[in-house]
C-alpha cells in the first residue's frame, strides 16, 4: 500500500499439554514454549509495531513462589528484546549450582518464563497511545490464583462508555476509561462471580484449600463469557489465561477479526494468522482451524479443550481488507485470493488502455501489491489466449501475422521502487512533502516517451497522498502518454471501528472526490442534511449510516473520474486515470469474508454505524478526533 496505514494487533497463545519434564527430555532444552513463541510473534511482526508483551503462567507451583511471568516492551526491535531477556534466564538457570536446570520441578519454582501456558500480543495502539501501560498482556492480579487474569487481544469497541458504565453500576471504580480495561474489568468480574459461586457451593462442606480445587475443577468459563461479552460491540479476538493455568480464546459473532488454532498431542496453539503457525510447528495448513464467529476455544488445566458457542453469532462478515492487506500473503488462501483481485480487474484495465497492449507497460507499487500484480498479468495473458484463439480456430481477422500474435508478451518492467531507509525527520509540512516525494524511485530509459501508457497497481488506495506527493509526478518523468493506477481494493469510503486505524473521514480520498462533486454540482446542501440527521442519531440504539447519502447522487464512475482529478499534481502532462476495483468483484475474489464496510458503509454491528455518523460529525465541526 503506498498510504501507510497502521496495522492492527495480533496475538499468539501457545499451550503445553504435556509436563515440562517431557519438553525438556525430548527437545533437550526447557526452551521449547519460548522458541515456538518467538517464532509465533515473529511470523506475525507485520501486525504491530507499537509494543510487545509476553506472558507466561506456571502450573501447580507451591504457594510462596511467583507463577506468572510478564515481559512488555515499546522500544526498538521488542521481539529480540524481550526473548533475549528470557533467554537469559534459562543461561543463567544452566550455570546455577544450586540445582539441576534439566529439573522441570527445580526449574518451574526458581526460575521465571518456564510455565506451560503462554500468552504473547503484538501491539499497534489504534488510539495513538503508545506506553508500555498500554502494552498488552493486561493483568488483573489476586491473591488468589483462580481470581488473577492475564489478557490480550485483537479488537477495538465501538460503546466503551456504556461498557464504562455497565461496570461502575456494577460498583467498580474503573481506573481508565478504555476498552482494554473494560474489558478485562468485565470479564474479571464474572471470573470474580464464578469463584463466588462455587465457594458458596462447598462452603460448609470442604476445607478452603479443598474448596480451591474444585474452582479451579469446576469453573465454568464458557458462562464467563456469556455474562462478560452479550454488551460487547465491536470486532475481537480475546486471549486470557486464569492463574491456574485454563485458557480462553473468544471471537465475535461476525467474525470480523480473525482467530486459528492447531493442536496435536503436545500442544494447543491459536494465532491471529495462520502461517506462523505452519511455520512454528510444521504442520498441514488443512489441520489448522478456524474459531468460528460467537465461538471460544477453552483449554482446562489438564490441557484438554473444546470450541463452544458463548453468544449467538450473526451473519459472518469477517474482514476482507484485512486480507487484501494486512494479513500475511503466504497464506495459500489469501495468495489466491489477492490474486484473484488483480485478475478481476483485467476488463477494467483492458478498457482503460483501449486495449492496446502493444503500448503498455504492466508495473506495482511495492510490496503487498505483489501479488494481485501476478493475477493481472495472468489474466491478461488469459486474454491474449481467447484472442489469439479466436484468430487462429475462428478465422477471425488481424492485423498482426500469425507469427507477430504468437510471439507477442506483455510488457511488464519493475518501474516504482521504495527507499525503506529514507526516514523523513522533518516535522514542517512543506518541506516534509518535499522529502515524501523521494521516498519511491523509478527506473529510467525503459518506457516509450509520449506513446507509452503506464499501468500501476497498488493493493488499496486511502488518502492518495503518496499518490498525488510522489508516485505520479514520479512516474510522469518517464514521459508516458497515460498513466493508469489501479487499485485491486475498492474505493475506501468508510472508517473503520474494529481495530484498524481508519476514522477520520476527511483523510479519504473517495470522500474528498464526493465533497467535490457536491460542490461542483450545487448539492452541498445535502451536507447540512446528513449533518442533522447523524446528530438526531446518537442517541438511537440501531441507527442508520445517513453518510451513504452523501454517494448515493454519484455513480461509481463518477467517483472514481473525480478522483483521478485530485491526484494529478498540477505540470503533470501524462493523462491520469484511478481505476478502482468493484465490490462485486471482490465478494467473488473473497467469497468467504464478506466484512466490507469500508467500501460499502454496511457494518456488522449498530455501533459502526455510529461510529460513521459521529465521524461526519467531527468532520462537519471540523474536531480532529478519532470517532470512537
């Protein structure tokens, strides 16, 4: 993506469900759950750059002895930080005379970091917030092991004041009003009652410390999360670990951010992403499972676990821009389906050069365009196929021989590159522009001056600024007749309220093109008309998205041409067109995740439409706040 956009959360849990001894006499190091979890945050080290947190919880310890060990970090190069930490106290246990560091049980009372379940988070601070306070793993600590609970997730809530709310009614004093804290606070509390309710079960009957073993028997997490998560609105997926060892993973009931796991006999691994764990632990990517929407993995002490349904889940919209972007492209499916994007746009692309690929030139922006870059080629190569059997079985007439159609291939030259070590350390806005527009190069003497078109495709196109900086002036260097950009995502019109840092309506460029089309076509008082109607709205509990008028008077097309005016610098002489992807086509590209808010305006959860509305607001008052 040439915008840069900031990157959602991700998260690794990783289970042991044999005893330590057996790690440690059949890998030959009390290693093996700190090794399989670097290589799990670091196949996923796309998903934050903000701050890293690790946390690991001991099984059975004696009382008197620390059981839960937790790392967090902001600084530079986290992941190296934090495992190098660790790694040094299995160094220091090695040369430690007082006892045998191979001594799982030695090991485990001595010696932070050697606990059999592990809990790690990957952290982009999607409110700007960026402290190791607000580093995940969260821990609510208690004297009592079955009260403490560590936390991390994938999510972002859209009513973080009525879930304020709901906990102060229920007598807490909320320390910050967040929806990490409200969160674990909540869960906590019916962890809190869980406990309550099974004391109250053997109060006459057993001793305390009989009556501790049954809680941590009996506990029913699945009812936890019932009671804890039925106000939640938002998109999540929530890891937690009670201190006596069971585990949790909960997933919305859309299903908008994404949740897998992996289990063998050794192990019970869930990640946010599937190909660390193919990389981790080697296994096919057909035994690596989805958390289905409204369902939790739980994992009991013993390492036993079951998927079950904790609140009635809803039409599944998981996200399809995150697969278009964020998500790791080694996925075999989300290869494909990238792929698959670039080769819907083929007629589109097709129409834009007049079908004259004799005089084109094929290129990306890197990196993540990569790929659906592969699927245009493949399907352009598809049409000069059916062309050239139409000539040759059809009889159909060319102007090229036989020969010249056979030989023909597109033409494709790596013409956009990136500078990843330019940093701009200007803070003054011109002269940042300045530095911006030097970020990406190209590659000269390779395009036919005046004759050629250029077509460019990027995975996504938000604000356009690197577009409108950089990237054409750019490339109107070369001095190309035309020059196509194509964006395999649709036009981006929406915020986000899920997770991704998208919220602020004035930053994106289709919305700047329909403020434009208003104005140059006298209609800008429809802007006071959905202004009044997002402000009657707040207050109601299912509300209406009233920014989709502000499209409806426009085609697609419309938009798209108004767009393509905006991101033309002035002195440009190339002709410019921003061919965008259609939503039609990338439900057929992504028929599994349909979560298409940001093209579409149809959120999952009545909160997104709130979120929409109050971003309008914002924007019509001119605050420069996020909308939720």
């Amino acid at each position: 993506m040439s915008d840069a956009i900031k990157h959602e959360c991700g998260i690794a849990h990783l289970r042991l469900r044999k005893p330590l001894q057996y790690f440690i006499d059949k890998y030959d190091t009390p290693a093996y759950a700190a090794k399989k979890m670097y290589l799990l945050m670091q196949k996923q080290h796309n998903r934050g750059q903000d701050g890293v947190g690790v946390a690991s919880i001991k099984i059975d310890v004696p009382p008197g002895h620390r059981y839960i060990s937790r790392y967090r970090t902001i600084n530079t190069k986290p992941l190296e930080e934090i495992f190098g930490k660790i790694s040094k106290k299995y160094e220091k246990a090695k040369k430690d005379k007082r006892g045998d560091f191979r001594d799982a049980e030695w090991l485990k009372v001595n010696y932070a970091f050697t606990g059999e379940s592990w809990l790690g988070h990957l952290r982009y601070g999607t409110h700007g917030k960026n402290s190791i306070e607000n580093c995940h793993p969260f821990l609510r600590q208690n004297n009592w092991r079955s009260r403490n609970l560590v936390m991390a997730g994938n999510f972002n809530m859209t009513n973080v004041e009525e879930l304020f709310e709901i906990l102060v009614g229920l007598g807490q004093f909320p320390k910050a009003k967040m929806d990490t804290v409200t969160v674990m606070e909540k869960i906590g509390h019916f962890v809190d009652e869980e406990n309550q309710r099974i004391f109250d079960k053997y109060r006459d009957k057993l001793s305390n410390e009989e009556i501790t073993e049954k809680i941590e028997e009996e506990i029913d997490i699945q009812k936890v999360l019932e009671k804890s998560c039925r106000d939640f609105d938002g998109g999540y997926t929530m890891a937690g670990i009670i201190g006596f060892g069971a585990s949790f993973v909960a997933r919305d009931p859309a299903g908008i951010r994404p949740a897998y796991y992996y289990y063998d006999d050794e192990v019970v691994v869930v990640t946010s992403e599937k190909p660390a764990i193919k990389t981790a632990f080697g296994c096919e990517y057909s035994d690596i499972k989805e958390i289905k929407p409204g369902h939790a993995l739980i994992i009991d002490k013993e390492g036993d676990f079951e998927e079950v349904q904790f609140i009635e889940p809803t039409e599944k919209k998981s996200c399809s821009f995150e697969r278009i972007y964020f998500s790791r492209g080694t996925d075999p499916d989300i290869y494909n389906e990238r792929r698959k994007l670039g080769e819907l746009l083929v007629p589109q692309v097709l129409k834009s050069i007049s079908s004259d690929l004799r005089n084109s030139v094929f290129s990306y922006i890197p990196n993540t365009a990569e790929t659906s870059f592969l699927g245009l080629m493949r399907g352009v190569e598809d049409y000069l196929t059916s062309k050239r059997k139409e000539v040759i079985l059809e009889g159909k007439p060319t102007a090229d021989s036989i020969e010249e159609m056979l030989s023909f291939q597109p033409r494709v030259e790596k013409l956009v590159l990136k500078d990843a070590k330019l940093r701009t350390f200007i803070t003054d806005d011109d002269h940042r522009d300045e530095l911006v527009s030097h970020v990406y190069d190209t590659t000269y003497e390779v395009i036919n001056k005046n004759t050629d078109t250029l077509v460019v495709i990027d995975d996504s196109i938000v604000r356009g600024t690197t577009l409108e900086k950089s990237i054409i002036t750019l490339l109107d260097r070369l001095e190309p007749k035309k020059i196509v950009i194509v964006s395999s995502a649709p036009q981006i019109r929406f915020p986000d309220c899920y997770g991704i840092d998208m919220s602020k309506m004035k930053e994106f460029l289709a919305f700047r093109a329909v403020l434009t089309l208003l104005r140059d076509t006298n209609r800008e008082e429809l802007l006071d008309e959905v202004f009044d109607k997002c402000l009657a709205s707040q207050s109601e509990k299912n509300p209406a998205n009233h920014v989709k008028e502000l499209y409806d008077p426009f085609t697609y097309e419309e938009v798209s041409e108004k767009i393509s005016e905006i991101v033309k610098p002035a002195g440009i002489n190339a002709e410019v067109e921003v061919v965008y992807q259609t939503v039609e086509n990338l439900h057929k590209a992504c028929p599994n995740h349909l979560g298409d808010w940001y093209f579409t305006g149809d959120y999952p959860t009545p909160g997104g439409n709130r979120v929409v509305n109050r971003a309008f607001i914002n924007y019509m008052k001119g605050v420069e706040v996020r909308a939720y």
